[in-house]
C-alpha cells in the first residue's frame, strides 16, 4: 500500500471518527444538558454560577453586570444543548434547559 492510500485511509477513519462523536454529543445531548441544568438551583450566585460553568465545561462562563439572562451551553454540541439561566440582581431565579435549532 503506497502512502498515498495510507493518508486517504487516515484520514477517512479520522472523519468516520469526527461523525460517530459529533453524531453521539447530538443524540445524546438533551438528557446530558437536562442533568446538568437541575444540578443549577435557584438562589445561587453570579460567582457560584460561574464557577459550575468552569466545573462542567460550559459557556460562556462569568454573567455581565446587570444580566437578566444567559445560556450556559456545552461545546460537546456546538451549543445546540443549553442551561437557560434568569438571574435577578446576580441571583440565579429560574433554570431550564434549552435546544438551539
């Protein structure tokens, strides 16, 4: 097998590799998101928020001053699947999850 096919085989199972995760992070996203979002309790903080962000891997991260609502969303799906978070006077209010389509 000359390198050429060599290349062409690497790179095709590097892509099959690339669908099978994109594919499972998609299917699989609304029950991950859904566990992470009850594990967000209302009464929490800005800073306490920000810092479960960090902790699971969501973004974007730190609210802005004066933010009534954010989405916390996880890169694992392009941030189809999210946390929508109501904060009121930097105190989270109301969570829910949310499916970008």
């Amino acid at each position: 097998m000359g390198w050429g096919r060599r290349i062409a085989l690497l790179f095709g199972v590097a892509l099959l590799l690339y669908v099978a995760y994109s594919g499972y992070s998609q299917f699989t996203g609304k029950e991950r998101m859904t566990e992470v979002c009850k594990q967000i309790r209302p009464g929490m903080t800005a800073e306490q928020l920000a810092g479960f962000a960090k902790e699971h891997g969501l973004g974007p991260g730190r609210p802005h001053t004066g933010t009534k609502l954010m989405y916390l969303a996880e890169a694992r799906s392009f941030g189809r699947h999210a946390c929508r978070v109501e904060l009121d006077a930097g105190i989270v209010t109301i969570v829910t999850y949310d499916y970008a389509d």
